[in-house]
C-alpha cells in the first residue's frame, strides 16, 4: 500500500491512520501533519557556538553593565576592517551594477570565471599543482560546502572523522542519517573517530579498518595543529589503496608559517585521485561577513553505484551545485578576486601577521600562567590544557565570571576535546594584550 503518493496510474490520495503509527507519532483518526527527519533528534542538544552565546548572555544580564568590557576569544570571527582593495573592488562592481550596459543578474551558479581562473592560477597552478579552472566551484562558505557535499554520497558510507573535531561534520553526518544515537561521551554509534591527542600531537593515526570518507582538518581547528608532508602523504596512499574519499578541509592553510608544511592535500602525489579540497577567504582576508569560498572538485574523482557503476564525483557535484545554489553575489566575486593583486596580497598578509602576533601574545601569557598550550604558530587557534580538575564548560563558566573572557570548550568539538579549551586570536590588538593580562591573573585554585 502506498501511504504517501500515489500508486502508478492512479489519482492521488491520502491516508488516514487510525491508530499510532509504528513511528509512535501517535497520529489520531483525521489527524494530517508532516513527518519530520528524525536523525535531527539524535543531535546533542545545542550547537556548540549557539550555546556559548546563550551562556554569555546569561551572565551579561546577572552583571548589568559589564557586555562592553567582555573580551571574546570565543568563536573564530575576525575583526579587522576589510582590505582597501578588496572594498574598491567591490564598490566598482556595485557602481557596474548601477548602468544598464554593465549590469549583471543571475551569475553561473559555479562561480564567474574570473575569480575560477584567479584561484585556480594564483593558488594551485603557480605552485606547481596541476587543478583546472572548472574543477574550483565558488560558494558562500567552506562551512557550507563541508556539510553539502554529503549530497553528492551514499548513506552505506564509513564516515571516519577526527577528533576533536570542528562541528559541523559530526553534525551533518547525524542530520544525513549517516549514524546512531551518541553514547555518553557524545560520539555517534557508526562513526569511526580517529583520537588526536598529546602523544600523536594532535595529528590522527590511519585507521586500523577500512573508512570510505575521511574528514581532515590542517591547520587544525580546534587545536592547531598541522600534519608534515609525511604524514598527509601517507593519508592519501591511505586513500588511494582503499578507494576512499579524502574531504581536505584548508579554511586556515594562509596561517603556515612552516615551508615545510603542505598548504594543500594537492601537494601531495595522488592527491587528485582521492581528495576534496575546501578553502575560504574568510580568515585570511575578512570575508566571513561577505561569505566566499570555494571547493576544490577534481575531474578524476569517483565513486560507485550499487550496482558497481563507476561514476565520476565532479558530474554529480556540478549538478548538484547548479540546482541549489544561485551562486555568490557578482560584487562579493570582485572583491575576492582582488585578493589575487599585488595590494590584495600586501593587505591580506598584514592581516595574517596581525592575528598571528595575537596568537604569540595569548600564547606567551597563558604558558606564563602555568598552563599547557599547543598551537598558535601556524593556526589562529591555541589549544590549552584545562587546570587539574576541571571540566572544560567548567573552565568556560569561571574564566568568563573571573575575568570575563569568552574561550570555547574543547568538549564542544568531541570526546577528546574534554580535557582542553580553545582560545582564538581573532581580535584587535589591544583586546588580545588585554586578554593575555587577564589570563595571567587568573588563579585556578
């Protein structure tokens, strides 16, 4: 029987359900309501970032007064005022916009070809890597593309995930249906974690079974950490000898300061043949209020049907690309590819070093406070060890009452995460060398 629809050559109808349905709806006689995606229900109550805000609002209304004086080194948000040639860029853009000769509506939905080409030349040609300017799809986020791509998978996959880890991973994998119910520590029955911890330095051993899908995340987010050439090259013969599907994510790669770290999984020989790459230009030129990234989709990427069709990934991207997404906006794409000129680059790296001497200070003063911190060299982010006996929402709720600063709990980005919190170094200068006088004051006991 049909319960939704109708049957082949007939008209449609609906049925009504007498008793509780086997779903436990409890849906009495004449009672219509939509079903709802029950894998939401699975989600640990509360996205991390939400409730960090939710928190600080709390406390600003027990202490009237005091919301201009918090310090927020919470969520990665950046602070600094656009790059001058970045808003030139996108004002004669706007002024183009403004006459009929050059005005523009609906753009490819892939993203202009101007700024494909400036990507694909500027970061991967130049650089030796061979990534064609129809294998870049721009979009309004790598946080988006992140969880979009799984539309483009199979729900039979092996999700194999880092840990911590940011978010949004986890969560969209939930929401696909892609796992159980979290146990108590809040990992999901059916993903496969790979702990990065003190002892490998923050950076996941290979899998000891086989995973179809691997999130990577250099430089890390949440702790920091970046992974040598070695040991992403062996993540892709990884890949490559299990036919699985390396998801890159590069949002933070213009905060390495190492030559000998990879900027991108491109680097890496076969690296075309099993991995997504996802960049943004969020953190390095101040785009997360305008919203532009890109993915990074190569033609020679492919997955199989269930019937063992080989099909290529770049195709059912492309197509799902095009029909759900209207493309960013023609200024927001001028003022990204002004990124790529000589000032663009000046302005851009001014803004990289300035985040990272916050990163230097916040570093110097929580190690002088007696604390074990990672990161901060080639990452905005630091990890930093909690004090004995304290949880890390417990570190949250006392450094935001004792000196009101605003870190992220590590347990927000997984198990591992429990022990840790993270502190982010986007913000002014000022505000960071308060932040460090701060945390030195700071007294655990």
């Amino acid at each position: 029987m049909h319960l939704r629809g109708r049957a082949p050559g007939t008209a449609p109808f609906f049925f009504k359900h007498e008793h509780c349905s086997a779903s436990g709806l409890g849906r009495g006689l004449g009672s219509y309501m939509p079903f709802i995606n029950e894998h939401y229900l699975k989600l640990r109550a509360g996205y991390l970032f939400p409730e960090i805000a939710r928190r600080v609002k709390t406390y600003i209304a027990q202490n009237p007064g005091t919301e201009e004086s918090i310090i927020r080194c919470g969520i990665g948000d950046v602070t600094e005022p656009l790059p001058s040639g970045v808003r030139l860029a996108m004002h004669k853009a706007i002024d183009e916009l403004g006459h009929r000769e050059t005005f523009r509506g609906y753009g490819p939905e892939q993203g202009y070809e101007f700024l494909r080409y400036a990507i694909a030349e500027n970061e991967y040609r130049l650089r030796g890597m061979q990534i064609e300017d129809d294998e870049i799809f721009v979009s309004d986020g790598s946080k988006c593309d992140c969880g979009n791509i799984l539309d483009i998978f199979g729900s039979s996959n092996r999700i194999a995930i880092v840990d911590p880890v940011y978010p949004v991973y986890v969560d969209t994998n939930v929401m696909a249906g892609h796992s159980g119910l979290p146990d108590a520590s809040g990992a999901y029955e059916g993903l496969v974690y790979l702990a990065c911890t003190r002892q490998n330095g923050f950076v996941p051993d290979l899998p000891a079974e086989h995973v179809d899908l691997i999130y990577l995340c250099f430089p890390n987010n949440p702790t920091g950490s970046v992974a040598t050439r070695e040991q992403l090259q062996s993540w892709v013969e990884y890949a490559l000898k299990e036919n699985a599907i390396i998801l890159f994510d590069a949002a933070y790669e213009s905060y390495v300061t190492d030559p000998t770290v990879p900027h991108s999984i491109y680097e890496l020989p076969g690296a075309s043949e099993c991995a997504i790459e996802f960049r943004s230009f969020s953190k390095n030129a101040g785009f997360t209020g305008l919203r532009c990234a890109f993915t990074v989709v190569p033609r020679s990427l492919v997955g199989v049907t269930e019937s063992g069709e080989k099909k290529g990934l770049h195709a059912l991207w492309l197509r799902r690309f095009s029909t759900k997404f209207n493309g960013v906006s023609y200024p927001v794409q001028r003022g990204a590819e002004a990124v790529y000129s000589e000032d663009g680059r000046a302005e851009t790296d001014r803004l990289i070093r300035h985040y990272l001497g916050n990163a230097q200070i916040l570093l110097q003063a929580l190690s002088r406070s007696g604390l074990e911190v990672f990161g901060g060299i080639n990452a905005p982010y630091l990890w930093v060890g909690a004090p004995p006996g304290y949880t890390s929402w417990q570190v949250f709720d006392k450094v935001l009452n004792d000196i009101g600063v605003v870190i992220t709990p590590g347990t927000g980005f997984g198990a591992q995460g429990k022990d840790f919190f993270r502190v982010s170094a986007f913000n002014s200068r000022e505000k960071a060398e308060e932040a460090g006088q701060r945390f030195q004051s700071l007294r655990w006991n």
